[in-house]
C-alpha cells in the first residue's frame, strides 16, 4: 500500500505550489509521485545509502568491471580529500553510513525515534555527498543518486513525518 509522503495534518504540496513559480509545480508535482511508496522501500534506499558510505572503509580493487560501480571504492581512488584510504574520508564515510543507518531504522520504526528520521537522513546524505564529490569519478556517480533524491524528497516536504 502507497505511504502517502505529505505532512499530516495539512496538505504541504498546497503551500510549496504556491511558493514556487509555475514552470517549478510540473516538477513537485513529478517528485510527488516519484516519492509515493512504502515507509519499507524508504528504509530499503537508506540502508542501500548506508552501503555506499560504509564500503569506503572495505574497497576494492580496481578495474573490476562493473563491480566497482556497484561497490564504488577502490583502493588508490584520488579527489580533492586526497588519496583512499585517509582519516578524513574514513570520518566521513563512517558518520554518513551511521547516520543513514539510524535514519532507515527511524523510519521502520525500529530503536530509533521516528521523530529523528528527516535530521539523519538529511546529515547521512549531505555527508555521503560530500565524501562522494571529494573523490569524485565514473563509479561515484551511482551512489550520488540515492543521496539527491532523499534530499530533494525532504527538501519538496515529501517523506513521512510518522512511519505507519
């Protein structure tokens, strides 16, 4: 069954409509049905955003084919943060993945919260985006998609405010 991804209590694609240009609402309403599906399928891509951050810290080896983009770090992987493996990154990845994971259990509804989904889905994102730019390449780009479409769905107001 569909999990209706609006704020209870009033109806927020109302307000952001009305806030944003004509031209922007064909989009809001495309995220809005983009972003109806079960609080399940929301865990489900928060534990794969935890995956992507959590697989800095256990890389591959490089020229794997397309394993490397389905595990995107290899050891040797050069960006702006410098080379992998580093302290920084480690950091990252560790705080990103951690927080994804605790988001996807907010979400089910399991140990954590509900009330703390939307601020640790947010951080997990914002960090994985960060760590995945700072060492940007061809298999980064897989593990980015998760990361802006949680952020874009939370930043249209779309996701659960209660898990049900």
């Amino acid at each position: 069954m569909p999990y209706p991804l609006a704020s209870v209590g009033h109806d927020s694609r109302k307000s952001v409509r009305q806030a944003v240009p004509l031209h922007a609402n064909r989009f809001l309403v495309a995220m809005g049905e983009v972003f109806t599906m079960s609080k399940w399928r929301w865990a489900a891509v928060l534990v794969i955003q935890a995956h992507f951050a959590a697989s800095y810290v256990a890389p591959t080896q490089p020229h794997l084919g397309l394993s490397n983009y389905v595990w995107p770090w290899a050891v040797g992987d050069r960006g702006i943060f410098g080379v992998h493996p580093n302290l920084l990154g480690i950091a990252l990845a560790g705080s990103a993945g951690l927080a994804s994971l605790l988001a996807a259990l907010a979400v089910a509804g399991i140990w954590v919260p509900q009330e703390w989904w939307r601020g640790l889905a947010m951080a997990g994102a914002a960090l994985e985006l960060v760590l995945m730019i700072g060492f940007f390449g061809p298999t980064k780009l897989l593990p980015i998609a998760p990361n802006i479409a949680v952020l874009a769905a939370i930043v249209v107001n779309r996701l659960p405010v209660k898990a049900a």
